[in-house]
C-alpha cells in the first residue's frame, strides 16, 4: 500500500472547508468541509487520477515524503490493487491479452 500512498497538502479554502492537493499528482485537486470531508474526496479523486494514469499508460510518479502538515493517502483498496496489477504488468511487458491467456480468460 505505502507504494500508493502520497502525501496531500489541505488548504484553508475563503469559502470554508479545505482545497486539497497533492504534489506528486498535479492533477489531484477537490475540496470539503472539514478535515475527515477533505480527505474523503481527495481518496475518490485520486482514484479517478489512477484511472486516467492507466487509461493514458503513464507510470505512476514516486510518493514523495510528506512535508510537516501533510496527510499521507491512498485512493480506495480497490484501485491500490488494480494499479498494482497495473504496475506489474508493465514492469514484466505483460499485454492484456497475455494476461487473459495466463487466466485462462477469453
């Protein structure tokens, strides 16, 4: 898990609630009301980062270490083990398709 782990960043937002980033994924950025709200989202919107990750084949970037003040997190168990698979599969050149025979799937 800690391979998916990264560190968030929760801004106090003008309107209320935090504004959360994460330095490793540019592309995550949401909000909530409070602190447990903040980091509920930025876990479903890291999955949807996850997703276009795979969709777009990129590699996913090295966690970095949390600053004082950031949260460490990981999108929900589900996605951790699709992108390990993920991961696998690219490190080892496995295509789909091989994997499927491997399973003994059509």
């Amino acid at each position: 898990m800690e391979r998916f782990e990264y560190a968030v960043a929760l801004t106090p937002a003008d309107e209320g609630g935090f504004v959360v980033t994460c330095r490793d994924l540019p592309q995550l950025i949401t909000q909530g009301e409070g602190v447990a709200d903040a980091l509920a989202a930025a876990a479903d919107a890291m999955d949807e980062v996850f997703a276009a990750y795979m969709l777009a084949k990129f590699d996913f970037p090295a966690p970095s270490k949390a600053r004082r003040g950031e949260h460490r997190l990981a999108p929900p168990a589900e996605t951790v083990a699709k992108a390990a698979l993920y991961v696998a599969m690219r490190e080892s050149g496995t295509s789909n398709v091989q994997l499927a025979r491997r399973l003994g799937v059509d």
